[in-house]
C-alpha cells in the first residue's frame, strides 16, 4: 500500500510508476464523486494554506477550489505584495508562521528550490505549485491524468512537448512523469529555448526515447499528443530576444486536420497566440478539460498528503 500522509510534493522526479497510478486512480474517484455529489466532508475542520507569491489563474484557484470540494477552507494571499515579504520577511519565516495556522500548504514562489525551501521549514505538507523556471509537480501530475483521460492509457503514446522547454517548468516536471511509461517523447523548440541538455541527457540514459527537432508539422505527424507551451515573457532578461521568440510555433485547426486529425491537443494555459482559437472546437481540444481535470488531480493529492484518502 502507497503511503503518501505527511509527503511534500515537490518534484516530477519524486515519484514511483505505483505512486503515480495510485494517484490517477484517486483522482478518478475524486471525479465520480465530485460529479454525483459536488462537494464532500473528507477535509471537514482542514485548513489549506494557498500562498501565492506570482500570478496564478487556474493552479491557485483549482488547489483553492479542490480543498472546498473537499469540504475543508483555505486561507492565503495571490500576490507577494498582499504578503509580510513586501516588508522583508524572509520566505523561512513566512512559512514558520503560516505552518501554525493551517494543516496543508500550496505554494507558489519566483525562485527555483524555495518549495524545497519551504518544505525544510514547515511540519505541514508542501505541494509546489511552481517554484520560477524549475518544477511544477502538480500541473505534471493533472497532465498525466488528462492524456490518461484523452487516450485511454499513457503506454503506447507518443508526446511532442513544443515551445518553451528551457523556462518550461511544466515540461521539466511533465517528463519526469511520463519517462515511467513506455512514451516516446519529442522536443519541439527553437534552438535557444531547448530542453536543458543535462535533462535530455539523462532521459535517454534512463531509457526514455527521446527525439529533438525544430519542425512542429514534423512533430505532429508521428505524435498522437501536443503539449503546447506559451513563450514565457517573465522569463527573459532581454525584451528583444522574446520578440524574436514569441511567435516561434502557432497551432492552427487547418494544420491539425490537414496532419493529424485524431490529434490531443494539451497546453497549461495561458495561451498567448500560439493556439489559434479555432481548435477550441476541435474534439482533441482538451486543454480546457485539462484545467478541469487539475481540481481533481489536487484533490486527490491534498486528501492523500494529510492521510484522509488512501
């Protein structure tokens, strides 16, 4: 039997094949039973701490959302100006203080390890919402639920992971999932946002097969799942260098009928321009689903970290 109670989630690396498919199944029972009975008593007298220090749409309020379906509160702050940080307070001692109040904390911060960093500080569980460019373990875990939801397993599947894979931390944490599987991954990026060759690398000594490329069409016509990625503004120094980037890859409807019309198509959201609005109506469009599918996905982490749900 997986134990997860007491577990921070901090990292795509973390986990198991049985890890992993424990936490599918329950998010899939969180699904049946959020759709029989909307919201349940799991979490009752449970108090979620939501501590956002950048700008969040869907990880904030689905890990805000997954605690009320889970019939606990949250508490928190969206912004890091709306925080003790404004006036100094080392992220330490934020955590210290905010670990006294609350049973779960989910977290979001602009520097690479401060979930690490978090989780040193607190009893309370850490799920890492995105720590800047490096991890964003929750979003790889709602991902693999969705493309297990889509296709009807993850075996089998080839993944093309386009757009910015060097700041990516969704892609950083995604592939740490899917190497588990038996998936062919491509990267589809310009040459300077490229997966960090040290992961590649290790990807492929780990037995992953992995294959590099510049040329979406190409892609698209050996894959059966798209993992779209916005070019990430905040993460460039140089305003130049992201108008030469931004408009690097554009998914159109056209070009997925034309080359693959059973096509998956995933992306973290927020788009930009880099999903035209037209594949919204297409039946793989599943990114929207896959927002939806977070919720649940957090659920089931949240109910497995504090041991409520097994």
């Amino acid at each position: 039997m997986v134990d997860f109670k007491g577990m921070d989630i901090l990292h795509g690396a973390q986990f198991t094949r049985e890890e992993l498919e424990h936490i599918m199944k329950v998010a899939a029972d969180m699904r049946q039973r959020v759709e029989k009975e909307r919201s349940l008593d799991v979490m009752k007298g449970y108090v979620l701490g939501a501590l956002f220090f950048e700008p969040s749409t869907r990880t904030r309020l689905s890990f805000e959302a997954a605690m009320h379906r889970l019939g606990g509160s949250v508490v928190g702050f969206a912004s890091a100006g709306t925080s003790s940080s404004a006036k100094g307070e080392s992220l330490a001692d934020t955590i210290r203080n905010v670990d006294r109040y609350v049973d779960v904390i989910a977290m979001r911060h602009p520097q690479i390890g401060s979930a690490q960093e978090a989780a040193e500080a607190a009893e309370a569980p850490v799920l890492n919402g995105g720590d800047g460019a490096g991890q964003h373990p929750t979003q790889a875990l709602l991902d693999l639920f969705t493309v297990q939801s889509e296709r009807g397993q993850v075996d089998g599947n080839t993944i093309a992971l386009c757009g910015d894979l060097k700041y990516g931390r969704t892609v950083h944490a995604g592939v740490e999932v899917y190497k588990h599987y038996d998936c062919k991954l491509i990267f589809v990026a310009p040459d300077a946002l490229r997966m960090p060759p040290e992961i590649t690398a290790r990807l492929r000594e780990q037995g992953v097969t992995v294959e590099e490329m510049t040329d979406l069409e190409a892609a698209l016509a050996e894959s059966n799942v798209l993992y779209m990625t916005r070019i990430q503004k905040e993460r460039f120094e140089d305003p130049a260098e992201y108008e030469r980037l931004k408009g690097s890859y554009v998914l159109t409807r056209a070009m997925v009928e034309r080359i693959n019309p059973d096509l998956t198509v995933m992306h973290p959201l927020p788009r930009v321009d880099e999903i035209a609005t037209d594949v919204d109506a297409l039946p793989g469009a599943a990114y929207f689903r896959q927002a939806e599918n977070g919720v649940y996905t957090r659920m089931a982490l949240i109910g497995l970290v504090t041991g409520e749900l097994s």
